[in-house]
C-alpha cells in the first residue's frame, strides 16, 4: 500500500477502537447471577424498578444502541439527542437530532424532553446518562432572559475567536441551567451512572460536554475573563454580557460545585478518550512496519502553526524510518475569512504550505500528513479533515492554486475539494478529538 494508504488505514483502526459497542461491554454487563453491574456498582435485576437512559453528543445515540443491545426491556424509557446525521436505529429508546457546533430549536425541545423525562425517575431508580462531545450544543436550555438567537451568537464568537474547549464551555456553562452538574437537579434522588467518552485535552470531566453530572469550579468571574481576553465585551448580545455581569454579583446562582448534595449519588467515569485511539493506531503501525517516533494524546494550540512545526520537524527528522508519528487533540483557529473548512483542513493546508514553500523534493524525507476528526466531521463540512502528500503539492502547482489566498480566507475545503485530499468517513458513532498521523519515508 501507498502511504497515504497507510495514513487512512491508521486513522480507521484509531477510530475502530473507540466505539461504543467496544467500550460499553467492559463497564455495563449482567452476570449469569442476574446481577446488573454498572462500573463497581452492582444490583440484583430483582430489585430494580426503573432504569432511565439519556444522551447527548454525537457518539450517544451509537452508546445507546449499545446498552440496549445489553439491557434490552429493561429500560423503562430513554431519550438521546445526537447531531445531524449520526442516529441509529433505536427500540425503546427515542433519539432525536439536532445542530451542532452552534445550537438550533430542536436542541432546545430535545433538551426539555430530557428533562421532562428525569422528573418521572423516582427516589432508586437508575439512571444511565450517555455523555460524549458535542453535547454543549446539543444539550441547550433558555435560561431566563436570554434567548436562542443570543445563545446562537455567542456560540458562534466563542467559535470564531481562537478560543480553547474549556474556555468556550466555561461560558456555556454559565449560560444555562442543565450544564455544570445541573443536570442532576432533575432527578435527584436517583442513582446516576454516566458514561463518558471524553473528546477534551486531559480529559478533565468538568469541560467534556461542559460537565452536566460533574461539579464545576469555574465561575461567572472566569467568565468576564475569557471575554475580555478575547476582546468580545462588545460584540456579545446585551443579554448575555448582562447575566454574567450579574453572576459575577451573585444575583444569579453559579453552577453546581463539589459540595453540592447531587453529586453525592452519581458516579461518573471515561470509557473513552484519544489515548486509547492513538495506541490501537500505534499497533497497527508497527505492524505495517513503521518505528513509532513519537505518540501523544496533548496536541493543543494554533492550527497553522502546529502545522509548520510538524512539518518542519519531519523535514529534518533523521531518525529510524519509515517512522510514524501520532498525535491526538484539538488545536484551535481564530476565523478572520468566510471560507468553508475545519481545524483539520486549516491544519493540512498550512502543511501543504510549508511543504510547497520549501520544496518537498528539496530534502530526503517523504513526508505524509493526516489531520482528521475522529467523529467524521471537521466543522460545518461533510469531511472528517485531510491528507497531504508529494502528490498534494504537485496537483497544487498543476492547478495554479494560490494555497495561501485559501489559508487566509479559512477556505481549506473549497481548496482540498479542487486539489484531492479531503477525507470523508462520514459520520463514525464516536468522538475522542482529532488525529494527527505523519508518515516519514
């Protein structure tokens, strides 16, 4: 196979490993004891009255599937939102859509669809909650003296300006009533279980999907912070700038903390995150026979210039080839342009830049770059993100293409669908961040 075979061939057995039929089964099971294990917890099928499941995020309703492929009939009722595009089929369990990254109206209905159902969970029923990224949208509530347009915007600066996951969901979560462990006001007296495939650097449980069952030490002063780090004071909705002007005071009540009496009945635990992705990729590779030069899980940063930097450490890599480096994690990009593209594609096409700029014939190393998002999609495309080659910089000159007039207009996609290069999976049923997969030959 090609290289760039490879690459993709690494990418689908990262993704492979990270689906929640997989992962499901070694934290959810019923022994021959008719005994129901959950994580460490366990109860006799005799003695449960109820079981409730819900979800949110673009891996839920593929989790869902999975527990009911376990629970069957004994789920008394369930309801998962999920993204456009990324439902299954699903039995005694409803699963609706809706829009992701910037929230929509059916956001909105599916989240109080959730609630009105935990407001039938009675004091020791159980309570599955099915949590992966993509549920800080898809999980929206209204709180009082906002609204959905105002919510709309604000997602779609924090989006805009460069800023990081936990950053944004700092926000989100003071702007509502169901994140930062509210979400557990609801049914309170039951016992909670959520699964959690975490799509976050360091999987820190307060910022994957802003935290619905976990306590959050963020505050409303964080908030104001990040805003006017990102210079944004007067580009948010009055509304929103006034109700955390207002929290910052106390006029409004913050989000859950540790101390709070809700956390005390739930347990909540990562059955998946990008570590285990990148080492079944690692396998994979040095069984096609690649020396493994580096494999993290903490790639943050700037797009373009993590880009650059790869690229210009591959130029000079004079270690055991062909070598393969992984890397899993979710960098960032400010958008000054109206293109059409996503993280990844900015990331590939800052690489095809530096490649095309220095001359990929100009030194030994053949050089194959994959950034890609392990659910499928990079932002509002239809592609999981790209790959670039020798092949890539040559198409490029053939066709004329100014790469940089595409980089500046945050265009990757409109470039990468012209030049080859796009990578489209389409939706995968998980999400553990991106990949980042670089051959060396």
């Amino acid at each position: 196979m090609s290289a760039r075979e490879n690459a993709i061939q690494l990418f689908n057995t990262a993704v492979a490993a990270v689906q929640p039929q997989k992962l499901i089964p070694d934290h959810l099971f019923i022994d021959d004891a008719q005994q129901l294990h959950i994580f460490d917890q366990s109860f006799s099928l005799n003695e449960i009255q109820n079981i409730y499941l819900i979800g949110s995020g673009k891996a839920s309703a593929a989790m869902a599937k999975a527990v009911q492929d376990i629970l069957g009939d004994l789920i008394t009722a369930g309801l998962v939102v999920t993204k456009y595009g990324h439902s299954v089929s699903l039995k005694k369990i409803i699963c609706l859509e809706a829009a992701h990254p910037v929230p929509d109206q059916q956001g909105i209905e599916a989240t109080m669809a959730t609630i009105q159902l935990l407001k039938q969970v009675k004091k020791n029923d159980l309570v599955i909650c099915l949590v992966s990224g993509g549920a800080s949208s898809l999980w929206v509530d209204i709180p009082t003296g906002l609204s959905l347009a105002a919510i709309q915007l604000t997602f779609q600066l924090l989006l805009n300006s460069g800023a990081s996951i936990d950053e944004m969901n700092t926000i989100r979560k003071h702007l509502s009533d169901v994140k930062g462990g509210q979400l557990l006001q609801y049914a309170p007296d039951a016992h909670w279980f959520s699964f959690i495939i975490s799509d976050v650097p360091d999987n820190d449980l307060a910022v994957i999907a802003s935290g619905p069952t976990v306590p959050d030490q963020s505050t409303f002063d964080d908030c104001l912070s990040i805003i006017t780090k990102y210079d944004l004071s007067d580009k948010l909705p009055n509304s929103v700038y006034q109700r955390l002007v207002d929290g910052c005071k106390g006029i409004i009540q913050d989000s859950y903390k540790k101390q709070h009496p809700v956390f005390e009945r739930v347990i909540n635990q990562i059955i998946g995150n990008n570590l285990i992705a990148l080492k079944a990729a690692e396998s994979k590779a040095i069984e096609l026979g690649y020396h493994i030069s580096t494999i993290s899980s903490s790639l943050t940063g700037d797009a373009e210039k993590v880009g650059r930097s790869l690229i210009d450490f591959c130029k000079s890599y004079q270690g055991v080839k062909p070598a393969c480096i992984l890397l899993g994690g979710e960098t960032t990009v400010k958008v000054t342009g109206n293109g059409i593209g996503g993280r990844n594609q900015q990331m590939a096409l800052t690489a095809l830049d530096q490649l095309a700029t220095v001359g990929e014939n100009n030194f030994s190393n053949k050089i194959t770059f994959l950034s890609a998002g392990t659910d499928g999609t990079d932002g509002p495309t239809d592609a999981a993100g790209a790959i670039v080659d020798r092949d890539t910089v040559s198409k490029t000159s053939e066709l004329k293409l100014d790469i940089a007039k595409y980089l500046l207009n945050n265009d990757a996609y409109t470039f990468f669908s012209q030049s080859g290069g796009l990578l489209k999976t389409g939706a995968t049923q998980t999400n553990v961040m991106d990949l980042v997969i670089l051959l060396i030959e």
